[in-house]
C-alpha cells in the first residue's frame, strides 16, 4: 500500500522537530510528510512493542495504533522501556500513550485496549496501513498473519528469545518481480510447535537490550516500508544472535501447498482461530 503525503504542510515546529530527517536524501520534506500521514498498527506494548513504539512516534509517524489487554507489572520494567515505575498497575496502552505523547505531540495515539482475536482482528488492522507484530505467542503471530494477507496489509514481524532475536517483512497479497507471490508466515513456519515446546521469556528469561536492538530492527523497517526505499526484508529472514554479536539472513519462499495463499487455500476467513488467541 502505498502511503501518500499528508496534505497540510510541516509547521516550524515540526521543521525544526525533523530536520535531521528532512536533510536526509533518501527522507526530506516528501518522505516526513509520507511519515505524517501513515497509519502503523502495534500489535503488543511490551518488549518489543516498546522501542518500536518511541521511534516510530520520535520519527513522526502520524497516527499509532497499539493493541493490548495487559497491565504493566514491575517484572516488566527490565526490558519494557515505554513504561516507568509510575506505570506499575496501569493499562499497557495508556501508559504508552503517555510517554509517547512525551516523546512527540504530534503522533496521535490510538488505544485498544483488547485482546486481539478472531472476530476483531480485521476490522482493526483494515484501519491502518501497515501492521507491527511484537506479540510473543504463536497463536497471535498467525491470526496477525492471516488478517493481514486477508486485509492486504504489509505485516513486519518479529520475535525474540533470551539472548536473540528474528524478523522479517511479509506481502503475501503481493508478488515479487518474478511473478511468484511474496509467502507469508505460514510459508515460513507451516505448523506453530506443540503447546510447552518453546518456553516464554517468563521461564527461560530474556536479555532486555536484546529485546531493544530487535525491536528497534523492527521500527527501522516500518519506516522503510512507510518510505519506499532500501532493500525490504521480504522473502528474507534476518537473525540476531547477541551472544555472538553477528548478524544473519536467510532466504525462504512461497509455498505453494500453505492453506493460506497456497494454490488450493483452505484458510478463507479468520473462522480457524475462533478461539481466542494467547495473551499478545
């Protein structure tokens, strides 16, 4: 979906505000306004929901959709950096809502309060014109997945573990220059693993500025999306390892068989996920 320019022009304030974009060759005065007028949906206010969050609003995305039904707890604090101790208690989605008003005025910060599901998946993500997955189950992953494909939404994933971190972009409602249709998750990961198999970071842990350079990833590449330039990450899946502080990527492809954009799609609506999806 391409993102036009939003129609009133910069004031002084966001001039002065932008200017290191606006000096930028591959930004400038164009490419803010396309900030401007984009509408980016967060899936999840926690790990990686929150460096995606402050950037996005710090870069000037215009309008920010944050969906979570959770409250922030102190355990959250180490590596949820939207959140302050002040916060403990609180609504997810507010207390974000706060800081990013702090952080730009001029983002407006749309709460949703909810937990994703089912029968409210599409109607939220049609909303908006690109969708950021920071939730931390499988059961979400896919139903965002799906909803996006079925709304022709862009989807940029991510997940992380106690010491690494993955992401990739996904425009199954697309084709590459080939011809051959972008895959989607389901191309990536055909079955999610067995309940207990993959533990969460509430067993196992995990390092909070590993989810910070993960999530920070994430918002590099929205914002890419939203400008048009560089090289996506569709069809490829980058991987962090912090432990071995490298980076890696791999490439993957549509198949053909997957039940969602395959040849025969057996997945036509989101009546496969009609019970509700662990907490995002």
């Amino acid at each position: 979906m391409q993102i036009p320019a939003a129609r009133d022009p910069l004031t002084p304030a966001e001039i002065q505000r932008y200017k290191r974009h606006l000096v930028l060759r591959d930004v400038g005065g164009a490419g803010q306004q396309r900030l401007k007028a984009a509408r980016v949906l967060v899936i999840g206010a926690g790990g990686l929901g929150a460096p995606l969050l402050m950037y996005l609003a710090a870069a000037g995305v215009g309008t920010l959709g944050v969906v979570d039904d959770d409250r922030v707890s102190l355990d959250n604090l180490q590596r949820q950096i939207v959140h302050s101790t002040d916060s403990v208690g609180a609504s997810k989605v507010e207390s974000a809502a706060v800081t990013l008003g702090r952080i730009n005025p001029h983002v407006s910060v749309e709460p949703h309060t909810v937990r994703l599901t089912s029968d409210n998946a599409l109607q939220l993500i049609e909303r908006y014109d690109i969708v950021a997955d920071g939730s931390d189950n499988f059961a979400t992953r896919y139903l965002v997945s799906d909803a996006c494909y079925l709304a022709k939404r862009t989807l940029v994933y991510a997940a992380v573990g106690p010491f690494d971190g993955y992401i990739t972009t996904l425009k199954p409602h697309l084709k590459g220059a080939d011809g051959v249709p972008n895959p989607t998750y389901r191309c990536l990961f055909p079955v999610a693993p067995p309940p207990g198999l993959v533990a969460n970071c509430s067993e196992v842990g995990v390092l909070g500025a590993v989810v910070g350079v993960v999530g920070t990833l994430q918002a590099t590449e929205v914002l890419k999306e939203i400008l048009e330039i560089g090289d996506s990450l569709t069809r490829r899946l980058m991987m962090y390892d912090a432990l071995g502080a490298r980076f890696d990527t791999v490439k993957y492809g549509w198949n053909a068989d997957n039940p969602l954009s395959g040849r025969a799609p057996e997945i036509t609506d989101l009546s496969i996920h009609h019970a509700d999806p662990q907490k995002s």
